[in-house]
C-alpha cells in the first residue's frame, strides 16, 4: 500500500497520505472498538507504582522511520509540533510473524490494526505476541479476511490433514479449545474479528505453516496474505 502521493494543490507541490494508513483513535474505536478501559486501568497500576509509561512500535516496511511517522502524525494532528518528541514511541522494524524483537513478558498491552492479514505466519505471530505479554497482559488484534474469490478470501486456513474431499477448520472453531484467547464480531465488516488475547503461560497452536500466498501478487486488486496450515502431529 503506498504511503502517500505527491501531488500538485494549487501550484504547490504537497505531500497527500493514502487514507489507509489513517491510524488515530476516531478509526481505531471504528475498527476494533474502545480500547481505552484496558490502557485506562494500566495507567492507574503504573501510577500506583510510580513506573514511566512507555509506548513501542513494530513496522515491517524497511523504509518507515521517525522522521516519517513525526510527518505523519502532526498532518493527522495526532500531535503537535511542541509534543510530539516526547510522545514518539521507540520503532523497530521487524516481520513480527518471525520474531517480535523484545524479550519475555515485556508488554503489558499490545494493539495490532490493519496489520494481521499481512503477516506470512499467523499463528507464530500469535504465539509472539503471547510470549511478550505480561503475566496480566492483554491483547487486543484486528483480523481480517480478504476481498478476494472463494478459495482466497479465508487467509487464516487450517487443515486436519492433507488428504483430499477434507474441509478447513475455521479459526474461530479452532480457538474454542483455549481458554485464553476468544473473537469478537467486528463492527467495521462482517468478515472481521477482533482477537483478545491473554496472557498463557503455555500458548501453543500446533500448527505447521505449509505455505503463504501473497493475494497482491495474483492480482493488483486483492490484498493481504494467505496462510495455509496443518495440525502438527
């Protein structure tokens, strides 16, 4: 997905964001919903203790930095231009469905929008994500399908085995058996789902990626990344 254009505004050259990467909280609440009562409780434990909030951000695009992401921000007017060092958080780039770049029970909150159906391996990623968490940590993870045909529109696919006339398993079908992790209905589209995530101390999917399709290389026109897996024996 482009991060903007350069495009001429009566006479002037001026840098226009895609709106896909639109990112405050007026979409956030539209896409995953109030995710303030989680932070707002943390904030009150942090400050029952006396610890400094810190904010962190994963990007897999080699080419974001600070410099674009201050740009960014103060033309959504997230920010201004007298707060937004302080509140910049530290960006690393990383393919979270390989390695989330932080140690053990490092994260008390995580949020992740727009950004699942793009990852290679889910499931990793998912396990990732549990593993950084806190002991009360919790995860909030938009999950999206994809606009594309039948056969590529599910891009979290699960499969018992590999033999023919076998049907996949759905993810929401396949969670029921943990205790830590249910979906939410997304309000934004019926084929979304909001994944709440919490802390296991033992969080394994068994599953084993076979393969991953990126649906933007089968046409300009659909996005996102097919991940096709089986139950590990």
């Amino acid at each position: 997905m482009a991060k903007y254009l350069i495009e001429k505004i009566k006479g002037k050259k001026k840098r226009v964001w895609s709106s896909g990467r639109n990112r405050g909280l007026n979409e956030l609440s539209q896409r995953i919903g109030n995710i303030l009562p989680p932070i707002d409780n943390l904030l009150k434990i942090k400050k029952k203790y006396g610890e400094k909030i810190q904010t962190y951000g994963i990007n897999y695009e080699k080419d974001w930095n600070l410099d674009l992401i201050k740009k960014f921000g103060m033309h959504q007017k997230l920010f201004s231009k007298e707060n937004i060092e302080s509140h910049l958080p530290q960006l690393s780039i990383a393919d979270a469905g390989i390695k989330i770049p932080y140690k053990n029970k490092y994260f008390d909150f995580i949020f992740s929008q727009a950004t699942t159906q793009y990852i290679a391996d889910k499931a990793h990623f998912l396990e990732e994500v549990n593993r950084v968490l806190t002991k009360q940590g919790i995860a909030i993870i938009e999950m999206q399908n994809s606009k594309s045909p039948p056969g590529y529109e599910n891009i979290f696919e699960i499969w018992k085995s590999k033999e023919k006339n076998e049907k996949p398993i759905l993810f929401k079908d396949f969670i029921k058996g943990y205790d830590n992790i249910k979906i939410n209905k997304s309000s934004q589209s019926s084929g979304w789902s909001i994944v709440i995530l919490k802390k296991s101390k033992t969080f394994k999917l068994g599953l084993r990626l076979v393969y991953s399709i990126d649906l933007h290389k089968i046409n300009s026109e659909w996005w996102g990344t097919k991940s096709v897996y089986v139950l590990k024996k």
